[in-house]
C-alpha cells in the first residue's frame, strides 16, 4: 500500500511535538513533528537525523563540552550521531522531520 501526504505541513496536533507516525523502515521510524516549544537535552543510542519541513529551528549540540547551535530552516538537515547531546528550540511553530531508531526519545 503506498501512503502519499498531500500536504504534510497541515498537521497540527494540540500540543507541542505530538507526531504523525509516517512508516517505520528497519527498525527506524519516520515521523512528522509539529512544535512551538523546545525539546529537552537528550542522547540517543542510535543516529537521529532531522529536516524541517516548515519553519526555523535552532539546534543546539554539545562537541567537546562546548554548547554550540546552528538555525535550521526549510530542508535542511542536522544529524546526531549515537550518544551526541542535542535539543531543538523552534522559531515559532515549525514541522520537522524526524527518523530516529524506533523507541528513541
């Protein structure tokens, strides 16, 4: 069966970071965020790659002990590798593609 989204930046959960759960590709998962507030410091134990879809969306990273951050916008794309300390601060409401191991936080 294949799923097409016509216009996946018409999701809008309730609440900050909710998902659309889009396809789940060995062992990864495939999903569309909507958010207007910022995560939480976090690792994972597996690589965690992110595309806005919409919006501006500071990613803040720590290399070496040293915080560091890049702004995000349409299409681009940040990755963190396994055990990389990372947290995203949208600019206002943004989407965001996420494939991450499944069961990542």
């Amino acid at each position: 069966m294949v799923n097409v989204l016509a216009d996946i930046t018409a999701f809008s959960p309730d609440k900050a970071w909710q998902a659309l759960d889009i396809a789940h590709v060995a062992g990864a998962s495939v999903r569309l965020h909507w958010t207007d507030k910022p995560y939480k410091w976090h690792t994972n134990s597996g690589a965690e790659v992110f595309m806005v879809v919409a919006g501006l969306v500071d990613m803040f990273y720590r290399e070496d002990g040293i915080e560091k951050s890049v702004r995000l916008g349409p299409l681009e794309i940040f990755v963190a590798d396994i055990g990389d300390a990372h947290v995203a601060h949208p600019i206002g409401a943004a989407h965001i593609l996420v494939i991450e191991e499944q069961g990542s936080i």
